[in-house]
C-alpha cells in the first residue's frame, strides 16, 4: 500500500474511533435517545454522508458500542480475577461477580448498549463476535475445573448477575444487600466454594 493509502486508512481509523467515542460520550450524558446521525456529524465535524461511510446508521453505531463494552468487560473480569487469585477457595469467582457489578453501575449507557439495546450481534452462536465470546469465558473459567455443566453454570451466573444490575438500577433491590446475594448466588453455582456460603465473611 502507498503512503498515501496508509494515511487515509489511518484518518479512517481515527474518524471511526472519534464517531464511537462521541456517541458513548453523548449517550452517558443524555442517553441513546440523544445520540442520532445528525447530532454525532455536528459534533465530530464531519458531514452525515461521512458518518454513513463507516456506519450505516444508529443501530450500527451501538453494535460497534457494544463490542467496545464487551472487550472492556472481558480485560476487566480477567484483571479482578488475577489480582484475586489465592484469596478464597475458587480464585477470583466472587472478585469477577462483584466486577461485573461495578461495570453495569459505572457505565450505564455502555451496558444498555451491551444488553438492552436492539443489535444484530450474535449472542452463543457461530457467528458470535470475539469480544462477547471473551467475556462469556472468564465467567466459565472462573467456576472450578470439572463441575458439572461449567458452561451453563456460566450462563446462569451471568444472567443472575444482569438481573441484580438491572433490579439495582432501578431501585427494585437494595445496595446493602449486595454481599449476601452474591453468598447465595455463588454458593448455588459453585456449592464447593466455601468463602461463598450463606453465613459466611460476606467481604
């Protein structure tokens, strides 16, 4: 490729990541309803046709948001669960449960994006992106080797964990009772890990 072709296909680069920067500034500030075409080619100076070359229109913008979050989660799960190696009988498992937590509260559009907002992403299919597959996994790896049915463990712990998040979000469930969930919930995904059983330290 000439030097030239090199500079456009990184001004290209640049002008995809400033759209996805400004539509997730945009919807954490005001929410998806105030991230439109329009809106996004004003605020990154570029014109509507521009934007449609590299999106073809809303729905896109919030599948690329969303594969951003996704990536996002699956570093973070697997940072908390290194750091928390050796500090309870199943590594980490509690450490990723309360990480995933803190992601949904800390970046609310993000995770409406990843989960609530209509996308064409594929979820447990061939056709799943990387990123999603990524942080399915660290959930899989954290529960023990060899428990029986690791994968739907996984899903069930997942989809429990997107319930609190979205019950905590709305005020359906109190903060305070966030520890002793996660004992209960723990406990009946992985009843081997003793750090995590009801009456337990609860940290």
């Amino acid at each position: 490729m000439s030097i030239t072709g090199n500079r456009r296909e990184r001004e290209r680069a640049q002008r995809h990541r400033l759209i996805l920067s400004v539509a997730r500034e945009l919807a954490e500030a005001e929410g998806w309803e105030a991230v439109t075409t329009r809106r996004l080619a004003e605020r990154v100076e570029y014109s509507q046709p521009v934007l449609y070359s590299h999106f073809k229109g809303k729905d896109a913008i919030v599948a690329a948001v969303a594969e951003e979050g996704f990536t996002e989660l699956a570093e973070l799960l697997r940072r908390e669960r290194a750091a928390a190696r050796g500090e309870e009988p199943q590594p980490g498992l509690r450490a990723v449960c309360r990480a995933y937590l803190r992601f949904a509260v800390e970046h609310p559009a993000l995770y409406q994006a990843m989960f609530v907002m209509p996308t064409q992403l594929e979820f447990a299919g061939e056709g799943t992106p990387p990123a999603l597959r990524a942080a399915f996994d660290v959930f899989v790896e954290a529960l023990p080797e060899g428990i029986e049915g690791r994968e739907g463990r996984a899903e069930l712990l997942w989809a429990a964990l997107h319930g609190i998040s979205a019950l905590s979000a709305t005020g359906r469930v109190p903060a305070l009772g966030e520890s002793a969930r996660l004992d209960l919930l723990i406990h009946g995904i992985a009843p081997g890990d003793q750090a995590s059983r009801p009456g337990g330290d609860g940290t």
